[in-house]
C-alpha cells in the first residue's frame, strides 16, 4: 500500500515551459488536492477535486490546470511555467467526498525550480 | 472566512522538557481541526484531530491536543520531547461551512540534547 505518491520528485523548468505533475493515490478515496507550500506560507490549495469528474479551484489557481483522470489519479499542469510557480507541490487525498472532516494524506512532494 | 495562526516561527526546547506548540483558529461553524508534522525534504504525515467530543485528544508519537472552543485554540503538547521531534508542524481547520482545509504558516521545534 503505497498510500499517495508524486511524480517526478524534482524538476527545473525554464520560463515558459509546460509540464505535468502526476499524483495517484490507492486507498480508493474520493477527494484529491493539490497544494503548494512556499517559506513562512503553510500550504495553500491551488485546486481540488471532491469526486472523479468534478474539480474546483482553491486559494491560488491562476496558472494551473487540473485533470482528474480517474479516481486514483489528479494531475495538475503548468502551461507556461514562471518563476513565481517556484515551490513545493504537494498532492493529498481524503476517503469522503468534499472531505469536510476527513483526514487528508499526503504524498512527499515535488520540488519545482522555474528559472 | 476561517484562518488560522501559529504565534511562534520557532521553538526550542531541551530533550525531556514539556513542548508546546501554539494554534489558534477562526471559523464559522463548528471546526474540525488538525495537527500534521513535517520532517525535511518530506511529506505532511497525519498526528491528531479534533472532531467532537473529548476536548483532549491524544494521537501519533506521544503528541496531544487540548480544544479550547472558548478560547478559540488548539495546542499541540507534548510532555517530554525528543530529539526526533524536531521538525515543522502546521496546524490545519476546517468546518461545516468550508469544507476545505486552511493551514497555519508552520512552526519550527527544535529539541537540543
């Protein structure tokens, strides 16, 4: 049980450059959220999806889209990379739809540096 | 709105002391709050979580936390820290009303020997 796991764990992208951080999960749950989390910040949600088909915006989506492809997977796409998007991208997941009350896990994390 | 805030960017402690570590929040509704932990170049892993009942709620590695709905807060204690538990911990709230998370900003402990 590999609980939620993040592809890749380090990436550099150039200004302008696109590119897709993949996130599954196998513990059959229903909500999935991306987070970044920059210095002094705590984490900030930039997109979630509550069940397979449906996603929202969270606290900071301008420059992000977002896939859920299936229940298991929730990709979040930067089309043209800047280097305010320089962070640490965070994917979690909770068993109940909207996950009000549910503990969110959390996968370890893809370091993005945008030059 | 809800919001959440850790007072302290850091504390310290020495290893078998008392630690602490501070969370006060604000929601509309009834809130539901956590506690995650952070070591370097790692993922948030789940200690607690207040949802209703026992104001005292006791979780992973030792850790507790003690709900204050009249003071609006939710302090992480531990009665004598280790070494181990140095690392980040956020504070998180959510509620009927939102039904997403908002975290606090993180706090620093650092546990000398």
């Amino acid at each position: 049980n590999a609980g939620v796991t993040q592809t890749p764990k380090f990436q550099v992208l150039k200004t302008g450059q696109s590119m897709t951080l993949q996130c599954a999960q196998d513990m059959n749950h229903n909500s999935m959220y991306w987070y970044r989390q920059d210095p002094g910040m705590g984490l900030r949600l930039i997109y979630y999806s509550a069940s397979e088909g449906t996603t929202d915006k969270g606290e900071v989506p301008n420059g992000y889209n977002v896939s859920r492809l299936n229940k298991r997977e929730f990709s979040l796409r930067l089309e043209s990379a800047a280097p305010s998007q320089t962070s640490v991208y965070f994917c979690a997941s909770s068993e109940a739809f909207a996950g009000v009350r549910d503990t969110q896990y959390f996968g370890p994390g893809t370091r993005l540096t945008v030059l | 709105a809800q919001s959440v805030a850790q007072p302290e960017d850091q504390v310290n402690v020495a290893e078998g002391n008392p630690l602490t570590v501070k969370c006060t929040y604000s929601v509309s509704g009834n809130p539901y709050l956590f506690w995650y932990v952070q070591y370097p170049n790692r993922g948030l892993q789940f200690l607690l979580k207040y949802i209703t009942g026992d104001n005292l709620v006791k979780g992973s590695y030792g850790f507790e936390a003690e709900f204050n709905k009249s003071q609006t807060s939710f302090h992480l204690k531990k009665p004598s820290a280790l070494v181990s538990d140095s690392a980040l911990y956020f504070c998180a709230v959510s509620s009927d009303s939102w039904g997403k998370f908002q975290f606090g900003a993180g706090t620093q402990v650092v546990v000398t020997p």
